[in-house]
C-alpha cells in the first residue's frame, strides 16, 4: 500500500482523533486553563510516539509545557525540526459562535472548533504524515526533531530558553512548520515572510474615582475622551503610521517582489467579501496584498473604560484602557519601534492624566530566501498531494520563532500552509476545509518521503 | 417637645430605619433588580403612612413602580408637592467599595451605600421631618402630595404618562425636593438651576465579524480607530463641542449672575483635591463654577470594543461602542440637541463602517426665579435648621423631572440640596454626612412648619 492509499483509508479515524485534540480548551492566556494546556501537552506526546518519535518529553516551563522529541537519529539522513503549537486563542465572544467552540463539528466540509486552523488542525497533519510513513514504510524515512509549544498565542517566552539551552541538540537541516495559510481555496501556498508584532496595553488614570458625569462634567479631565483623541493621533489620513521615525528602517520591496505579488491568483473581490465591508483602507501607494504582507501597520485590538452594561449610567470614569499591536516588516527592530510606539503616545496625552504603557510582547519580522533547494521540493510534493499549482506568498501574521530561529541556527524555515484566509483564526467559528487537512497530510508525507529518499543531505 | 427636641431625641431609630432602605438594592437600570426596585416602593409607601400620608398607592407601570400618596387636603393651607426616586445607579465597580454598597457602614461621621446620597438619604429627611410633625403638632401642618419614582436613574419614562393623567390631582403651591448637593461642607444651598441630559448609544460596525489583525491588519477598517477618531472630533483643542450650532440658542450668563457665582463661598483647591489630577480641564473663558453650572457639555460615559480580557489577542473587532451624553442649558431644546449630535457623529465616519445612533433618553434645563417668596422661607429654614448661612446656587447635574414639573404646573420647585459634591453619587463609596442628613431632617420640619403657620397661601 502506498503512503496515500494508506492516508486515504485513515481519514475517519484521523478526523474522531483531530476532534478529541480540539475537544481540550487549551487557552494559554487564561490561567484557568492552565491544566486543560497541560492535558494538550500530554495528548501530543501520546500522538507522537505513535508517528514514530520514540523519544518523547514533556518539558515543564514556569508557565505551559512544551513538548519535544526525536526519532532515532539515523546518519546519512536529512533532519528536520518540526514545530507547532497546541494553545488556542480565546473563544470570546461565545455567543458568537454556531456551535460551542470546543465541540468540533463539521458542516460543510468544513469542520468547525477553535484551533482547528490555528494551529491544532495543521499540526495534527504532520502527526498524521509521520504516522502513515512509518506504517507504509516501517520507519519514518527521515529524522525528526519535533518541537511543540504552548505559549504561542501569548508570545513564546519559554519556548526561547528551551532553544538557547538546547541549541546544538536542536541542529537539522530545515524548520518544518504549518502555522499559516494558503493564498486562496485550491492554491497550495509556500509562506517565505511573516510580519514582526509587537503588543501593548495603555491604561489612561485621569480623576481620582469615578466622577458623576453632571456634576463635574464640564471641568475635569475624560479619560475616554482623552484616550479616543490619543488614538485618533496615531494614523494619519492616507492610514499611515504618525509615530515618528516608524518607517525610517523598512527595507523598501524589490520591483521584482512587488511584479511576482500583483502576479499570484489573487482576488481582492473575495477578499472583500470576507471582510465584509462597503469600503477596505490602507497606506496608500501599496496594493491591498503588500499593505497585508509587506507594509508595517498599528492596528487596536481593545478598549475599555467607564460604563459599559445595559442603560445609562452617567460617570466620568477614572480610567481608560486599550490594547494594541504593531506589526513590522524586515528591517524594523521590535526594541525600537517599541520604544517609538511609547513616546509618540505619551506625547498625545495632556498632562491632566497619567499613563501607564505597558510593552505585553515584541517579535522580529521574518523573510526567507526561497532559492533553497528544500523550497522546490515543498512545491513539488503541494502540487502532488493537493493535484494543483503551488505558489510563494508572505503573510501579515506573525510566528515569533520563526525569525528567531532563522536566526539562531542559519536553516532555511519551510511554512506549508494549509489554512484558508477565511477560516476565522481567533474569530468565532474558526475552522478548517477538510480538502486542505487531508491534502495536507498527503502533501506532507510525499515531502517528507522525498527527503528521505532523495538525501543524503540537503 | 419641639419638633427639633424629637428629631434629636430619634437619631438612632432614624439611623436604622435608613440603613434598612438602603440595604435594597433597587438598582433600576437592571433587569434582575426588578423585584428589589419593587420591594423598595412597598418600603416607602409604608414609611409615607407613618409620616402622616394616610392614602397611599404603589402605582404599577410597564417598568418599575412609583409610590403616590396625600395627606387629607384641607382647606386654607398650603399644599406642597413632595418629589424623590428610591431607584439608585449601579454600584459598579464592586471592587473599588470599602465596604459593599448595599450593606451601610458609618465611618468618621458619614453613612456610606448607595443611594445614601442619590437619593434614598435625601428622600427619607423629607418622611422623617413629615414624621416628626404629625407626632409633636398632631398632624401635619400642610397639605401634601406626594409622588416617588424608581425610574429617575433611567430618565423617569413612566413617571410623566402618570403626571399628565393625573395633572389636575397634582395642583399645588410648589414643588419640594431634595436630590442635589450642598455647595460645600457647613454652606446649605438651595438650587435654583440645573443642566438637562441626553444620553446617547453608538455602535460601530466594521468587518463582518472579528478578524486576525496579523493576516487582515493593514487593509480593513478598524473600528476602535474609528469610533476613537469620531470621540476625537467631538471636542476643540479649547474644550468647546465641535457640533455644529451646539451652542446656538445657549441663553447668555447676564453679569448679574456671573458676579453672584463668583463671590460663592466655593474653593477650587477642594474641588481640586476630589477630582485629583494634575490639571482641570473645560471650556476657555468661564470659570470653573460656570463650566460645571451653566455651560453646556457632550461627555464620555463608557467605551468597548474588541478584547479586554488579560494578556493579548490580536483581533480586528467587527464592532466598537460608546456611551456618551450632554449636558444641556437654559435655550438648548434637547431634541435639536440629539438630532445635532447624531448627525456631527455621522459626518465624522468614513463609509468604511455603519453607524447605530441611539438616543436613549432625552432631558430638558431648568433655572428658577428664586425672588418668589418660598425661596425665603425655604433660605431661613435651612439657616436656622443648619445654624449657618445658606445660599442659592446652580447645579451641573440634571433633575429632568423639575423641568417637566416647571412647565407643566408654573409653580416654584424648591431644591433643598443635602448631599455634598465628594459623596460621590454614582461612583463607588456614595455617603452622605451624617450632620446633613440630620440639619436636613431639621431644617425641611421647621420650612413645613413655617409654610403651615404663615399660610394660608403661598
């Protein structure tokens, strides 16, 4: 039996599997869910010693496990560090949500959970490839260092002293990961560019306490007011960055970058209809894919303050809140631009009020150089397992530890991404197509199986 | 035994009586509060008949109930119509409370819970003073009708339908209430002008649904941003509202007036020192008692949108909310007022997002001509109840019940203020002083008494 056949005959059985992972509430922002992030730990070591990564460890951390593993490292083969994460984002809002977003359900071919695209779906295809090799070819072809995290969706602070730690036990030939996703539906997608982000939450302090908003409404200073006038200084109108010096270090894109891009089968028009609104923005001089991928942005992500329940109440609040991030492109340093971020509001606040900036994250902007031979062979084994055209795109999210990686040990990092720009990551009704789930398994084992038998080294 | 000789010889059965209307949490913007708000009119209704109110009436509404009452109306004497709420704001933020708001707590000689001041304390001076009358004289000295609402923290709705049915009933020769503040610790005042209020609701819409502000950030509208660029287009850099003919029909300040309140035994150090900030703030060329008096005002109350939960979520919300209101003067018609706003916030929007303009209630200004003779005896009571100096003074927050009352009956409203501008009405620790609660309790027992002596008619 072929590896595909052998796929092909699993899919039941790897679609009830793919459900009891995504059946554990493994949000590692919220600490009560601190022991829901360690079962998830444990399943994907089980999982793993089932794809044939015999040793397996689960690597407590101050805060959430990571769990790490080898094959037996046979000379003479490619290696690779595989990497993913099994935390999930916050469900909020549930009310959102047309069934209950840790009880997968498929409608549609579709099937429908949080964390079934970002990232428990497509690092399940991986498992899964891992799996069907060693039990149609009696080994897995090629070794395996594999990685597993739980802090991704809260920025990966431990993940990091695990690798400075282990840096020469982690040495391979590539970073393997499927973390992103593809152009569009029936477009197998390479990622070789991810954004930085940094995060950041400011809290305004104005009055002392919550005021009566009649009798001292008129004379005393409005956190909400003066926080909304802080944000409104922050773009300008063409929807560019106001903070000083925040451009000055972008590398500018290639003509020859910009003509492959405005190249890819791309459609703003299904685009829009995911956003769903009458009208897009952005920087202008940038078409909608380079504001995306290319172009460093601030974007708020929250904010709060005052009376926020049903009916009126008529206060002046003592405090306003809001949360926001920066995404940065290559050439902008996340310590700087960080630091830019910070003055440029602090110079919008009068001295009526105080502010407490708080900088939650920091990540570094990732490119690859995708002449790379192991880049070809990713293209090849998509256009195999999915029977269409592969294609090269960036991304505007981010994966911190790709950067950091890429930096640290000097091998190229190969996303295969099998998400859909619609599928909802950190939204409600996050899912995934199980086309591109099963053509993901496909396409990763035919990878994989071509590394092995077409190494030694790459 | 004179009336005062009894009001001293009951402090503490007073005391308690109060506690015990405090400790209901009739919180009416709350639909579980339902059955408190319900349970607080049967409260007051009873307390009305041992003031000496033998008819009694909890009148039900489609909302919450108002409690209406009379004293048998006898000929030759004047009849005062006697107005308070029992309905009190939400105690939120519960946190922030030494002690929980619904269960009174006495510290350094004030009586701290919600509604202590706003206006469960101030209503029960009157049922108290009432009480002490008909129990030292054998009646009470004046014809009285009474009229207590639960719906004055959410714009009084059912209390009007009631007023117009029932107009002719409620013929009398003033209007008497006490819901608003002295003008500073030991300086008893009587208002004689208030803002009217509008409160409003906006919901901006922008993507379909929440959106990765990593895969989507750069080319959608964001809805913090943009509801955050309208707030900011609401105000000039000198404080005054941008909407357009805002001020249009504001009745000026005469000099009159303006002398008046500047030579007001009123400190801004202390007004200063309960706001606590680095800097007041408001509208260039009034003074601070002006601001807060006699000058218009558009006001956050509560903003949200995306997530606020700890740590982060890189989300590109699909809505942003604000609560917002204005403070309205002698002139300003409230209806123009609300159409003018709606219509200065839509201009303020691109057409990227839609708009949900929400007037949630609407309320009229009103200012007094305090030379009527009333307004004299009401100065001596409060003088010799208080054994200070008592003044006239106007108010920023908004009683839109007397305006109605005003124009509908044309009879002097009389606000006898108890509470003090640091009691903090609608915020967390509300008190009322223990020494005001008791010159009220005096001070409102020698004016009943005096109007019912020198009758027979005002």
């Amino acid at each position: 039996m072929t590896v595909i056949e052998f796929i092909e005959n699993h899919r039941t059985a790897y679609l009830q599997e793919l459900k009891d992972f995504l059946r554990i509430p493994s949000v590692s922002t919220r600490e009560e869910h601190k022991k829901d992030v360690q079962e998830a730990a444990k399943w994907v070591s089980e999982k793993l010693r089932s794809a044939g990564v015999q040793s397996v460890e689960v690597v407590q951390t101050p805060n959430h496990p990571l769990v790490y593993g080898e094959t037996a490292q046979l000379p003479g083969r490619p290696t690779i560090l595989l990497y993913g994460h099994y935390d999930v984002q916050p469900a909020e809002p549930l009310d959102q949500w047309t069934t209950p977003p840790f009880e997968p359900a498929v409608r549609d071919g579709n099937l429908y959970a949080r964390g079934s695209a970002d990232d428990k779906g497509q690092l399940h295809v991986h498992l899964k490839a891992l799996e069907a090799l060693r039990k149609t070819e009696g080994e897995v072809p090629i070794n395996v260092k594999v990685i597993i995290e739980g802090e991704e969706e809260i920025g990966s602070k431990n993940l990091w002293s695990f690798v400075l730690e282990n840096r020469h036990g982690l040495k391979a030939d590539a970073l393997v990961l499927s973390d992103t996703s593809m152009l569009a539906r029936g477009v197998p997608s390479i990622t070789y560019g991810l954004r930085g982000l940094n995060y950041y939450q400011i809290e305004i302090m104005g009055p002392r306490q919550d005021l009566h908003s009649g009798v001292f409404g008129g004379a005393v200073p409005n956190p909400i007011a003066i926080l909304a006038k802080a944000i409104a200084g922050l773009h300008d109108s063409s929807f560019r960055v106001t903070v000083p010096k925040f451009y000055d270090d972008v590398i500018p894109l290639s003509r020859s970058e910009r003509k492959a891009i405005a190249s890819l089968p791309w459609k703003e028009s299904e685009f829009r209809k995911i956003v769903g609104v009458a009208e897009l923005c952005g920087e202008k001089g940038f078409s909608v894919l380079e504001r995306l991928w290319c172009r460093p942005t601030l974007e708020l992500n929250g904010i709060w303050g005052g009376y926020t329940g049903k009916g009126e109440k008529t206060v002046i609040p003592s405090k306003a809140f809001a949360k926001l991030s920066t995404r940065l492109v290559p050439g902008q340093d996340p310590k700087k631009i960080a630091r830019l971020v910070e003055g440029h509001v602090r110079r919008l606040l009068p001295k009526s009020v105080t502010c407490k900036f708080d900088v939650l994250s920091t990540g570094e902007p990732w490119v690859a150089d995708y002449r790379h031979e192991i880049f070809g062979k990713a293209l090849t084994s998509l256009e195999k397992g999915f029977g269409k055209k592969a294609v090269f795109v960036r991304e505007g999210g981010s994966i911190p530890f790709v950067s950091q990686m890429h930096s640290l040990l000097k091998i190229p990092c190969v996303l295969l991404g099998f998400g859909l720009p619609d599928e909802n990551a950190h939204a409600p009704n996050e899912h995934l197509s199980l086309d591109n789930y099963f053509g993901g398994i496909r396409s990763t084992a035919l990878f994989y199986q071509d590394l092995g038998r077409n190494g030694p080294k790459l």
